[in-house]
C-alpha cells in the first residue's frame, strides 16, 4: 500500500513500538521503553536476554494505571537469526496494537584491534550490529506497509564510526556502525513511499555498562576531554531524542544521522 505523500499520516490512538536492545538495567532501552510508555505508546521490549525484559515488562505493567489501556511486553530474541526474528514478530503480531515504530538499539561492542580481528570475531559484530539491523527492518517494515499509517525506524550507530574507534570499541565495531548509516538511508530512500522514515542516531559516551562496565570518575573525565559540554551523556538524554524521531512531529526527518555527544563532533 503506497500512501497519499501530500499529507501528514496520523498514528493509531493505540500504537505499539518494538525496541530491542532492552535488557540491561543501566542501558539506554529501558530509558526509551519508559519514556514512550509514558508518553501513550505500547512497547514491545525486546532483548536477547528474554527473562530479563519479561521481568522488566511485568515491573512496568504493575506501575500501569488499569484507565492507561497500555501494555508492554518482553520478548526474547536473537537480531542476527531469521526465526528468532520471525517468532518474536508473530508475537507482537498475536498480543500487542499496530506496529507503528522499530527503534533498534541491539548492538554489541568489540574492542580488539585491526590485528586481532579474527574471521569469527568480525563475522559476530557484522552480524549483530549490521544484519540484526536490518531482520528488524525488514519484519518491522513488512507490517507498517501493511498497517497503511506509515511508521518510524529509528537505528544505532555510533560516533565511533566517525573517528574509527574509541577508549572501548574499535575498528570492527566502527565498520558496522558505519554501515548501519548506510543501511538507515538505503531503508529511508525504499521506504518513503509507504510513509516510513529511517533515521539513525550516533551516540558518544554514554553512561551505560557497553563502555565496558560502570564509569569511573577518572574515565568519565578523560571521555569528556573533547566534549563542549565537558561530560558524558546520560541515557534519558538519547531517549529523548528517540521519542521524538518516532513521533508524529518528525514526520519530515528522514535519512539523517543525527549525533548524540555533547558537540564533539560538528557538522
């Protein structure tokens, strides 16, 4: 179903939103998974580690008033394999509203160097950070398509794929990084014409355990070095950025990259 492109799509009253990457307490999914429940979405919460988000998912549908009508899920599953994809889609497809947004935050770091890289190590990166970006896409977008309202893809990069690598995660996390900017604006040219944008965001330092463990002080001092802002980010700080590219507002942001790191890299 191709869209009417002249006008703005309104979303359905009851709209779910899909977000991997949920699992860890002190990531930056759980922040975006309270943050669009609070603001009316029903929210997928999707991670590898499925006994983790279920957990989570009943915490905050105890803290839901019954009046809300919102549900929230957890859901296990493995970006970078097919039917792990496919069962957790048919999940979402059984018990939650309208799929209107995909909001990809699956990712694993890798800090080993160009040289030891081996062909096991950059076959795992790619297949997280790059193909499990785009099973979501496919599956999420399939739906919107469907759905006949449009919808909003929000993917992750990071800055390192700009400089090339970091204080944690280096050359091969930057290549997959670097390619799931390309693949955002692939999916944002493809999918336009359904009413479907494709943004993807490039977060710095940010306090979570993917830098490698909770931060020190000292660490988070020599990450600020080069920051304006003179610190680290905070995870509410990108999911603020997350609800409102799923938003209805956004609905003329497409294909862009949009860096999260207190101004350390400008263009």
């Amino acid at each position: 179903m191709t869209l009417e492109t002249t006008t703005i799509q309104p979303f359905p009253a009851q709209r779910t939103a899909l977000v991997t990457g949920a699992g860890a307490p002190r990531g930056i999914g759980r922040r975006v998974v309270r943050k669009l429940v609070s603001e009316g979405w029903n929210v997928a919460a999707a991670d590898i580690d499925g006994a983790a988000v279920e957990e989570f998912a009943a915490e905050l549908n105890a803290e839901l008033p019954a009046e809300s009508g919102l549900k929230v899920i957890g859901v296990g599953v493995d970006i970078s394999d097919q039917d792990s994809v496919d069962a957790a889609f048919e999940r979402v497809d059984a018990e939650m509203p309208q799929l209107v947004a995909l909001v990809n935050l699956a990712g694993i770091p890798s800090p080993h160097s160009i040289f030891e890289i081996t062909s096991e190590i950059w076959d795992r990166v790619m297949d997280v950070n790059g193909k499990g970006t785009l099973l979501m896409i496919q599956a999420a977008a399939k739906r919107m398509i469907d759905g006949g309202v449009g919808g909003r893809i929000v993917n992750t990069a990071s800055i390192t794929a700009l400089d090339g690598g970091g204080t944690f995660s280096k050359t091969g996390y930057a290549a997959a990084k670097a390619a799931v900017q390309g693949l955002t604006r692939g999916a944002a040219r493809e999918l336009g014409t359904y009413g479907i944008t494709a943004n993807v965001i490039l977060p710095g330092p940010i306090d979570t355990d993917i830098m490698g463990g909770t931060l020190t002080d000292e660490r988070k001092a020599g990450m600020s070095a080069n920051i304006p802002l003179q610190r680290v980010g905070q995870p509410e700080e990108v999911a603020g950025l997350i609800s409102f590219l799923i938003s209805e507002d956004s609905s003329f942001v497409n294909g862009t990259s949009i860096n999260v790191d207190g101004g350390k890299h400008m263009h």
